[in-house]
C-alpha cells in the first residue's frame, strides 16, 4: 500500500479516473484532503495538496513567455533553435512541462518522460487544458507524454531525434525560503529521475544531432562531460553537445 499520498475525489471530479489512479498506485480514496499529500480529482480537474498548499499544473501562465515576441528570448529556445522541418525533440526529465512548452512553441514535436506517476497525472491534465484553450492548444498539441523511464525509454527508441532535454532535478540547489510551492510539494514525492550518469550514457545512445542540459550556472558538468558550448543566463546555464551524424 502506497503511504506517499491518497487520493480524494471532490465535487465534480472523475470518478473512475480517481479509481482507476489508486488502483495503479496502490493508494487509499480519502474522503477529503488531509494534512499530508492528497491527489484531488474535482471539477477544476486534477491537483496535488498537502502541508496547506495546493497546486495544480497550468500553462496559461506560459502565455506571456511565448507570446508578443518573447519566446526568442528565451535561454532554451535559443539553445534549440532550428528551422528543420519536422524537427522532433525528447524532454527525458518532464516535471510539469513548461520547458517541453517552450521547445514545441519553438516548433518542435515534443515527446515528454516522466515516471513519477503524480507528476505524470498532473502533466496530463494540464495538458488536456491546454489543448482546449484558444492560444495554448496549437503549442499542446505537438506534445506527447509518455509515463515510463527515461533510461528504459530511450533505449527503445525507433525513429531519429534532432534534440534531447535534460534538467535533473536538485533539491539542494535553492534555499528552502525561495523554493516554490510546486517544488515544495513534488519533492516530497520520490526522485523523480534516474541517476545522471545513467540517464547521459542513454540520451548519448539514442543518438540525437544535440544534447541539452539545464544546470545551476555554478555547478559542475552533467557526468563530468564537457559541452561543446554552453549559454548561460543569471542564475542557470545550458550546456549543448552537439554530435555529427555519420552517413550510411
């Protein structure tokens, strides 16, 4: 029996999506949210409480970054920038989704790996959101999520990919006073990711044109492999491997 999280189903939530998650997750239906983390299905959709805050996944709030001319500015878009036709990209760390957003704003068709199966259900509803808004759904829908490992996913792996995104989680990375609400709760969810090593060693494998990476702007590479150019902003950097396809 999973003692992570419950499950509660409010007014006007899914019923047999909500049963349907706690059988899969082994989890208890609460009648209502307790202290802990509680998965809430209810009419606004799916979200995560606990510790007197709620959140729930939401690219509404990525309008402004891709709109009015300022996806161009953005550090990743820069990073992944490509005009290729048909131009396919993996995010192997999904979390919530916001920097796959910004990759299919870019143009790209966008497969996302998440294995937590929290985060994967909030991804997915906010995903159904957005694809039935009027601005956001011609982003959301060059995006496919995929619940499952990254490391055994890309091993698997059929057709060619142009760019794979990693942003390992670090817990540590920020004091706890500036840590947002949706890290706050995520982290106290299991780790989301495999580790480092594993998780470059197969991105490496899968053979894209570009690796890359999102990292504190002080840290140390990923792995310990240095990038072949890095871009770096006030408080993060992208390191970018790049790789040269042999021809058949």
């Amino acid at each position: 029996m999973n003692d992570k999280f419950a499950v509660c189903i409010g007014k006007g939530g899914q019923r047999d999506q909500a049963e349907s998650f706690a059988r899969k997750t082994e989890s208890i239906i609460a009648d209502k949210p307790g202290k802990n983390l509680t998965v809430l299905f209810d009419s606004k959709g799916i979200s995560l409480t606990g510790y007197g805050l709620t959140y729930q996944g939401d690219f509404e709030n990525m309008l402004h970054r891709v709109t009015n001319g300022r996806l161009q500015h953005e550090m990743l878009v820069r990073a992944a920038k490509s005009e290729k036709e048909g131009r396919k990209a993996i995010d192997a760390t999904a979390g919530m989704g916001e920097d796959a957003f910004l990759l299919a704003a870019q143009g790209y068709e966008v497969t996302l790996y998440e294995q937590n199966p929290v985060v994967a259900v909030l991804l997915k509803d906010a995903l159904r959101r957005a694809k039935k808004h009027p601005i956001l759904k011609e982003i959301a829908v060059r995006m496919k999520l995929v619940e499952g490992d990254s490391v055994e996913c890309m091993s698997k792996l059929l057709d060619p990919v142009d760019v794979i995104y990693l942003d390992p989680m670090f817990p540590a990375r920020q004091k706890s006073s500036l840590i947002n609400k949706k890290l706050q709760l995520i982290q106290k969810l299991e780790p989301p990711c495999s580790e480092e090593t594993d998780l470059f060693d197969a991105a490496i494998k899968a053979t894209p044109e570009k690796i890359i990476v999102k990292r504190p702007l002080k840290s140390e590479f990923l792995a310990g492999r240095k990038p072949s150019y890095t871009l770096n902003g006030k408080a993060i950097r992208y390191d970018c491997y790049t790789f040269i396809k042999k021809l058949d």
